[in-house]
C-alpha cells in the first residue's frame, strides 16, 4: 500500500453491469465527491454478498483514526446508521476484513476497489492482506539469507583452519 484513500458511503447502488456504472458516474461528474459519500456503487452479485442493510443508512458518518502497516490497515469509524467503508485499495480476494473483531466480506466496489459493510455506531475495521504467493516470497528469501550465513560460517571456519595449519 502507498496512499491508500478511505472514506464512507451511506448506501449501496447496485449496478448490472461496468456500462451502467460507467453511465452513473458520469452523469454525477460534476459533483462526483458528493455522489461518493452518499452511495457505494456496487455490482449486484457483491451486493448480494454483502446482505441486506440491517440499519437505516447512515446521516452522519466519519472516520477517526487511520494506522497503517505493511498489509494491515486499522480505522476507527462512527456512523449513526448503515454505512460501508470504501477503500481505493485495488480488489484482491487475499484481503480480509474484521468489523469489531468479526469477520467481515469484502467485495469489489466502485469499479476495482473494496467495500466492506458497517454496522451502526463506533467502531474498528481492520483490513488484512494474505497472500500464499507474498508468504511463498518472503519464505524464500529467508531460506537463502539463512543459506548465505551459512556458507559465510563454513567459509570462514574452513580458511580459518587452513592458515592455523599452514603456520
């Protein structure tokens, strides 16, 4: 993550298909952040993943504190109804949410970025990357540095051994 940008909407717009959505967006260019904060555009499969809204949507919502990690994202959100986080984070299905400690789904909106439903209230999101690849990654180099240490003692130890002999 480099400059992530968050915010919350206060409703989801499903869409069928990337042409309605791409239709919807520009009709509301001209008060594109206005149109962002009040809806989620979301396609209907994902909608349907994320449920229904329990609340009623949000009227007042807001993000309080934001720390981030490598892989892990952390916010503190109020909200005095339904709201979703929207994270222009690109979709991956490796990341994974927590809402107040339970897990949350996350699923792709507004073009290629995640949404993840929040319950009514304040609260903690948490957004994990988890990827078998980036582990696989970072495994391998672990395996090599400790190869490398390896081999420096045994190189070591071994011209030690031969200049004490040589004397």
């Amino acid at each position: 993550m480099t400059h992530p940008v968050f915010w919350l909407s206060r409703v989801v717009e499903p869409y069928r298909d990337r042409a309605e959505l791409i239709e919807r967006l520009n009709a509301n260019r001209g008060r594109i952040g206005v149109y962002l904060d009040a809806a989620a555009s979301i396609s209907e499969a994902d909608a349907e993943r994320l449920g229904p809204q329990v609340a009623a949507p949000a009227q007042h919502v807001g993000l309080r504190r934001l720390v981030s990690r490598r892989d892990v994202v952390r916010l503190d959100y109020e909200a005095d109804g339904s709201s979703i986080l929207n994270a222009a984070l690109t979709y991956d299905p490796h990341w994974a949410a927590s809402v107040n400690g339970r897990q949350a789904k996350v699923v792709r909106g507004n073009f290629n970025g995640l949404a993840i439903a929040l319950p009514p209230g304040t609260g903690i999101v948490e957004l994990t990357y988890r990827s078998w690849t980036s582990l696989a990654f970072l495994l391998s180099r672990l395996v090599l540095l400790s190869a490398a240490l390896f081999l420096v003692v045994v190189l070591t130890r071994t011209v030690l051994r031969v200049r004490g002999d040589g004397r």
